[in-house]
C-alpha cells in the first residue's frame, strides 16, 4: 500500500483525494493545507470530477506538523505553480517520493533544482502531466506510432476555459509571475503531449492576447523538419465551458476528438462516407497517472512514461512560446 499526502486542497487536491480512493494498493493518509478554512471542505474548479467529497483523514498545516503525527511514502504536490519546487524540494529532502501538479515549474532553473532533488534523494518525481495519460490522447498516440494511419501531415489541438476564478478574482491565478498565466497553467497540457508525440519542434511562432495584465489566450504554430502542420490554442477566454479537442490528419485518415461531442472520439478512413466512432476505456487522465505510478513505486522503477526531464522541455517550449509573443517572431530552438 503506497500511503499518499496531499500538500495544498484546493482545486486539484481535491481532485487528487478523490482519485485515489479508486486506485488500488493507494490510501490518502493526510492532507496538509495553510487554510484552515479548508479543512475537510469540497472544492471546486472547472472539471466535474465526481467522487470529490470531504476526506476522512487528518489535516494539518505543514509537511512537519505532517510527520511528526502519520507516516506517508508520498506526497502529492497541489499547490499554486509557483510554489512546486520548493515543496518538492523539502518532500523530498523528508524522505518522501513526489507527485506534483503541472506545469512543472515557470523557470528552467526550478525545473533543474526538482531533477537534481530527484537524484539526490533516490526518491520518484512525478509530474502529473494527466494528459500523457488521458485515453482519448494515449489513442492518438497508440495510433500514431503504429502507422496505421500512414504519414502525419496536419495536427490542431485546442483547449478552452473560462477563467480560473475558484481562488477568486484576484487570487495566484491572475497574477503570471505565479501561474505563468493561461501559457502554463491550462496550454502547457497541449505543449507537453505535443511534445510526446511530435517531439521537440526544430522552431515555433506563438501569439496571445493578455487580460488583467496576465496572458489569457495563445496560439502557437510549431515547426518541424518535415514540414508538418501543428497549431496549438489554449485560452482562458472561453463563455461556454470547458472543452478540449483535436483534429490529427494523415495520409490515409483523420483522428477528431471534441470533448463536448457524443461520440467524442472519431475515426475518419481516407475514402469513407461516414467517421466511425472510436471507443477508448471509460476512464480518465487523473486515474490512470495514478494506476502507472503506484506501479512504478510499487516495482521501484522510475516514470519512464513521465521522466523529469521531458517535463522540463515542455517547460522550455513554454518559454520559447512567451518570447515570441513578447519579440513578434519565430524562435529557432
Ligand atoms: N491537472 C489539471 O487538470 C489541473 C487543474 C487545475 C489546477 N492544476 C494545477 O494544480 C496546482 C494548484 O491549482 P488549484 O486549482 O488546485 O489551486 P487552488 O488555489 O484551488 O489550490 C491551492 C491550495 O494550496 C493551498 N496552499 C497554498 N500555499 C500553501 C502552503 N504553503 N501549505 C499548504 N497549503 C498551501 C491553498 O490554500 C489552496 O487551498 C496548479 O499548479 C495548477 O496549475 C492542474
């Protein structure tokens, strides 16, 4: 049994504490969180995620006070972003292996401390890139290493949002130098599976559109050598919900998935009048992140699907995409 600590309950904590109750060979055995207020408390975001409720598990203010009272193998990192790599510093100095939130940190240099904190430790870091893990983007991607499909010629992923306004108006969210605004808190999903499936682009050109002094929507186009076409969007701008979405086309068909539609994932064959509803496991991201990395501490192997290090470019890819909004030009990577 991996015994689990959620730090910051939040939002996504909360998210994470529900989780877990339907992971095997897991157990949430406290929370830490400064807000007393949030004790025990349901929260909320802009995903439905059923199963969130209060926690039958004691709360306390510190990874110290944490210690001293219950014992945990990990702590699952749900703080505001600029926070991450000091607490996956200190969990980890603790003894403890380390689930933490995307995106990993908003500076390369933080991203380097948390890998060499890894290696120090002997513990696990794990970047909860859920999207890695989501099934209608493992199908792509399971579809786009077989071939099947032939060449890849065109890729466009979207991911809209209403502002994140659960911490309040001007809470951690609004403020880029803490969240990295809509770039690296909502986008950076879309950036890091890119990254997985496409690979590092050998250019990008991005632009964004800014609200309350913090970017608020972005559009990215990134270059490869083979002249593929990927456009990337994420914004925070959105009046009518969440939804993420892609069209992925090659040669001899196109993968379409929208998550407001029914079927949500689509398979158009080169020649066919019709698509053909593809059907992937009822199941999410969050869920099965965990089901692959209790695995891995479980058999003590490192995320292999999930190391650090590819992380920290999606993290680099981030910033390459602000300086060409700031420049107005293409960035060669
Ligand atoms: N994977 C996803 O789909 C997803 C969704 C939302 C947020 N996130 C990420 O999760 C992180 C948290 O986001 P959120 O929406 O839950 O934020 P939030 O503001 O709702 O929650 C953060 C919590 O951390 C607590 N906190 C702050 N400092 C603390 C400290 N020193 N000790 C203990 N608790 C402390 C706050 O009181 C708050 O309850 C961010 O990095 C965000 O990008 C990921």
């Amino acid at each position: 049994m991996i015994r689990f600590a959620i730090l910051g309950y939040g939002f996504i904590g909360a998210v994470h504490a529900a989780t877990l109750k339907k992971v095997d060979d897991a157990q949430v055995v406290a929370v830490i969180e400064k807000d007393k207020s949030k004790w025990g408390a349901v929260t909320r975001g802009n995903i439905d995620v059923n199963g969130m409720g209060s926690l039958d598990v004691p709360f306390f203010e510190s990874i110290a006070q944490m210690q001293d009272n219950v014992e945990a193998d990990c702590i699952s990192v749900c703080l505001p972003t600029f926070l991450h790599r000091s607490f996956a510093e200190q969990a980890m100095a603790a003894g403890m292996h380390v689930v933490c939130e995307k995106p990993m940190a908003l500076t390369l240099n933080d991203c380097d401390a948390m890998i060499a904190a890894t290696r120090a430790s002997g513990k696990q870091l794990f970047i909860a890139q859920c999207i890695r893990f989501w099934p209608e983007y493992v199908e792509l991607k399971r579809m786009h290493d077989s071939g099947l499909l032939g060449a890849p010629l065109s890729f466009r992923f979207q991911r809209l949002s209403g502002m994140p306004t659960w911490g309040g108006e001007n809470s951690w969210f609004m403020q880029e130098d803490k969240s990295g605004g809509c770039l690296f808190d909502l986008h950076v999903h879309d950036i890091d599976f890119v990254n997985t499936l496409l690979g590092k682009p050998r250019a990008l050109y991005a632009r964004g559109v800014k609200l309350a002094n913090s970017n608020a929507a972005v559009v990215s186009q990134y270059h490869y050598e083979n002249n593929l076409l990927c456009t990337i969007e994420g914004s925070w701008l959105s009046f009518s919900g969440f939804k993420m979405s892609y069209t992925a086309v090659y040669e001899n068909g196109q993968l379409e998935y929208d998550s407001t539609q029914s079927p949500a994932l689509k398979l158009w064959k080169k020649g066919a009048a019709e698509p053909e509803a593809v059907h992937v496991a009822a199941t999410d991201g969050y869920t099965e992140q965990y089901n692959y990395f209790v695995d891995c501490l479980k058999s003590g192997k490192a995320p292999a699907l999930v190391p650090p290090e590819s992380t920290r470019l999606s993290i680099e890819l981030a910033l390459a995409e602000r300086e060409s909004i700031e420049k107005g030009s293409v960035i060669e990577l």
